[in-house]
C-alpha cells in the first residue's frame, strides 16, 4: 500500500476521555472499597475475618473485571476504520465490512445527535452507510471525502456544508484537548481522593463509609470540571469559526473559570459531609 492510500485510512479517535475515566473512576472505586472489609473486620473483632478477606477478593475480581471490559473495549474500537479509495469508501465496522462506490452515491446527509457528535448517513439507491463522526482527522476525512465527491456530478460537489464542517472542526479540537488531558485528569483525580480522605480522617474525624463516599467525591470532581470548561470552549471555538470578529478564546483562563465554579461546588459539598455525617455520627 503506497503512501497516498495510508493517508485514506481514518480509524476511530484513540482516546474517549468521558468513557475511559468513568471506566478508571468504577475501578479505582472497587479497588478502594475492597480494603474496607479486613479493615472493619479489624476494628470489630480484632482479627481479619475470612468474609471479610472473600469480600475484599470478591471486590478486587469485580474491578480487574471491570479493567478487563475496558481493554477490550478499547481493542475493538480500534477495528473500526474507514477507507477512501479512489473509487469508494469502505467502512470496517464491528459487525462486517461495507463498500459504497462513490458513483452510486445518491444523497449525503449529516445527522445531528444532541450530546453526541452525530454521523454521516452516505444513500445509494439500495443501502445506507452511517459514519460516525468520533473518527481521527475528520477534517482531512471531510476533504478527502469532498475532493471525491467533486469528481461525481451525481450529487452536489457542496454537499459537505459549512456546518457539517464547522462542527468537525469543534470535534477535532475538543479530541486533541482531551488527548492532552487524561494524564492531567487522573493524577488530579487521585490527588484529590487522598486530599479528602486525609481531610475526613484527619480533621472531620468521620466515621469510614463518610471517609470513602467523600474520598469519591473526589475522583469524579475534575472530570465534570473538565466537562463545562470543553462545553464553554467549544461554544467559543463556533464563534471563532463564525466570524472573524469573535474574540480568539483562551482555554486556561475557561479552565481556571471552571475550577473556581467547581471549588465553590466542592466546599458546598464538604460542608454538606460535614454536617450530616458528623450530626448522624
């Protein structure tokens, strides 16, 4: 394969930063939970009880079960691949292989998902071929796509609108941000579960299950505050696109926006532990 049909080949993007911290927030939560049964045991009776050992195996096979989806996962999307030929597209999916001529092409449609970035739904007279578009480079995919389409005259050579393209433009830039913060993103994670464990144990003095529940509450906290500051800088990153007046957005100062909203958010829910637990307790 020469190296012009390389550069026809568009798998899925590498990372899907909301899937795999979930995946890594589920599993670090068992792994945590599974050192809480010997220490119960310990406390109660003095001694490690053999339940309390099964339990904490139990919760540690759940999250190596848990890891194991997540590899897999991970290796099946990587199957997925489209491919531009000079005369088709060819979409590799987990299902089979399906091949659209681009002479047979009869409509090309972009269909929104709210949420969700949607997908290319390519008609022929006789079949659909739907194209996601978490795909890598979907702008080089679009220009690709286009610059075959322009050879066709059975449909528009304008076919791949200006909005199909704007918002390809948002995904790809919202991909390469992500890319670049999921190491950031875990090690903020676990900084702040042992900064409120430490805080639970050392200042509130709370009873375990307040511990652990706070200590989660901080694995969870960086990801939804990445998650308004992509929202405020994709909505930024339109408005660029959209005029050439719009002010050039600035990622740090959204991100340091986003992290004040959710410190307020984080002592609102300290100071909620705090009360309850510390009241119950």
């Amino acid at each position: 394969m020469d190296e012009s049909l390389k550069n026809e080949l568009f798998r899925l993007q590498p990372r899907f930063l909301y899937l795999e911290m979930i995946f890594f927030c589920v599993i670090a939560s068992f792994c945590i939970i599974s050192w809480f049964p010997p220490i119960f045991s310990l406390l109660a009776y003095e001694t490690i009880l053999q339940s309390a050992v099964n339990a904490s195996v139990l919760l540690n096979i759940t999250a190596l079960i848990f890891f194991l989806l997540y590899k897999f996962t991970k290796n099946e999307l990587r199957r997925f691949c489209i491919i531009i030929t000079d005369d088709q597209i060819v979409k590799k999916g987990f299902s089979g292989t399906n091949a659209i001529r681009f002479s047979d092409i009869t409509g090309l449609d972009y269909i929104r998902v709210p949420a969700l970035r949607g997908f290319l739904k390519i008609s022929t007279a006789d079949s659909v071929l739907k194209i996601p578009m978490y795909i890598e480079h979907p702008t080089l995919f679009l220009t690709s796509l286009q610059s075959r389409l322009n050879d066709y005259s059975i449909i528009s050579a304008n076919i791949v609108g200006p909005q199909l393209r704007e918002d390809v433009s948002v995904f790809q830039d919202s991909c390469q941000r992500s890319r670049r913060s999921f190491l950031p993103l875990i090690f903020i994670s676990l900084f702040m579960f042992c900064f409120n464990t430490l805080i639970a144990v050392q200042f509130w003095d709370l009873a375990l299950i307040p511990v652990l529940l706070f200590a989660i509450t901080g694995l969870f906290l960086p990801l939804f505050a990445y998650y308004i500051a992509d929202i405020k800088i994709s909505r930024s990153v339109r408005n660029l696109l959209r005029t050439d007046s719009a002010e050039i957005y600035n990622s740090g100062m959204e991100y340091l926006h986003c992290g004040l909203i959710i410190f307020i958010l984080y002592l609102f829910i300290g100071i909620l532990f705090k009360a309850v637990f510390l009241w119950y307790y």
